[in-house]
C-alpha cells in the first residue's frame, strides 16, 4: 500500500483523534454513546474486519506496518481513514504491556439475537459476572464449541471493553449474544420451550452428566463471588451440578462456563 493512503503522521498526545481513542479504551459509556470502540493488534482488527464490522480509522506504527504488511494491506481498503502514529503514541493507546502498534475504531454492531424473539437452540445464559477475563474467556468457549447464544445480564462487562475483546482473541465477532435487563422473565418465557437449568450448589441440583441437552437448552451461570440470584434459579426448571472428584470446592465462573458448554455441544 502506498504512502498516499495514508492521511498524515500523528505525534502528539493532544491530537483529537487520539484523545477520543483513550476514551473509547477506558469508557463504556462512551463506547455505547458513540457507537464506537477500538481493537488493538492486527488479528483482532482483522478478525473484526472479516466479520463485517465497520473500520472507521486505522492507525499503526511504522514498525508495524512494516512487521505486518500483508495483513494490513487487507485492511487499507476497509477503513475510512488511515493514519500513521508514532511509538510513543502507540503506547499511550496499548492496553498491553507489548503493544503490537495497530490500532482500528470500529463501529459496534447491534446484538445478533433479540431477546423477545430467540430461536430455538442451546444457550448459556450468564447474570452479573464482574470479571472482564471471564465474560472473554466464555465467549471464546462458546465460539468454539458452536454454541448458539450467549445470554449476558446488562451489568456485565461491556462485551467491546480492550480486555473482553483481547480474551475473546476475535469470538466476541462471531457468537450470537443478547444482552438481557431481566434475566429472570427471559427465562420463564424461555422455559416455555428449551430447557432451563441454573448452575448452583443447592441440594436438589442434579449430575451435569444426567442432564438432557438433546434439545433446546439454556444454562444458566451466575456471579463470581455470590452465584445466581434467587430469582434467576426459581425461573429455571432444574438445578444442576458439575461433578468434581478432586479436594476442589468449586470451579470458577469461566471454567464452570467451558465445562456447561462442552456438555451442551456432545448431546446435540
């Protein structure tokens, strides 16, 4: 790609564009104003690309258009604007402590799945989980075990914040997600036709291994610290438990997620 596609070279930390950027890494509410947010390092900016999600701005170093030159002469095209900055902006931008120097505002897509109107299928349902780390790391499972939707509470993390997205490693672009302000309605109406079950340690919760999920199915998987709500486990049908044999207590939210997730995807 020649130079001419590039519109100028930013040095300054007080350049607008910039300025915006930090905002859009640190704030979720002015991603969800704006519409906007940013994806760091080429993988993800290619994987968001090829999701057909809108590029507006493109930035990256020298360095980094020189170290990634094919996968970013893909991406020239798609974005609006294309703009080179230097490594010291690249690190005020990082989110990491090795920035790889590419940088993509991207517009953030509407939700895949509305909440009134969800198609038969198996879901995870997730309620008020904090970890950034977990939401990612579950949506990476889910991505890779076909799961059909991923159901998350409003107060989750923001589904585009830099470290959901980095964990997610480009799943958050591929899974169908709802986002939900009243898990426990949704899951009565669901109850109608799938298969509800929530995720708890009470005494009438059954085997994972005993469950059937050979049909429409959601589980649902609850905070880090304090588990489902009350009001979340009495709108599901059935209680389960995954099974542990070693001196493991419990599991946390991400691995209980992966292991509720594998067992959807084997009986299908």
């Amino acid at each position: 790609m020649s130079n001419e596609r590039f519109m100028e070279r930013i040095t300054s930390r007080e350049n607008q564009n910039i300025k915006r950027m930090v905002k859009l890494m640190k704030s979720r509410k002015e991603r969800m104003e704006s519409g906007r947010f940013v994806a760091e390092g080429p993988k993800l900016c290619a994987e968001a690309a090829s999701a057909g999600i809108v590029l507006d701005e493109l930035y990256c170093t020298a360095e980094a258009r020189e170290k990634y030159s094919q996968r970013l002469a893909l991406l020239y095209p798609k974005a609006s604007v294309c703009c080179e900055i230097s490594g010291d902006l690249a690190r005020k931008l990082a989110d990491t402590n090795s920035p790889q120097g590419v940088y993509a505002v991207c517009r953030r897509p509407q939700p895949i799945l509305d909440e009134c109107s969800l198609p038969f299928g198996r879901y995870l349902a997730l309620e008020s989980l904090q970890d950034p780390g977990n939401v990612g790391t579950i949506l990476r499972a889910a991505d890779a075990f076909g799961a059909d939707g991923v159901i998350l509470t409003a107060d989750c993390p923001d589904l585009f914040s830099p470290k959901v997205l980095r964990s997610t490693m480009g799943s958050a672009f591929r899974v169908p997600m709802c986002v939900t302000g009243d898990l426990p309605a949704l899951l009565v109406r669901l109850g109608a036709t799938h298969a509800t079950y929530a995720a708890t340690l009470s005494d009438d919760a059954v085997s994972i291994r005993s469950c059937d999920f050979s049909g429409p199915s959601v589980v649902a998987v609850g905070n880090e610290g304090n588990g489902l709500s009350r009001a979340a486990i009495d709108a599901c049908a059935h209680n389960l438990i995954i099974d542990m044999r070693g001196g493991a207590e419990s599991l946390n939210a991400a691995m209980a997620a992966t292991v509720i997730l594998w067992e959807l995807s084997g009986k299908r």
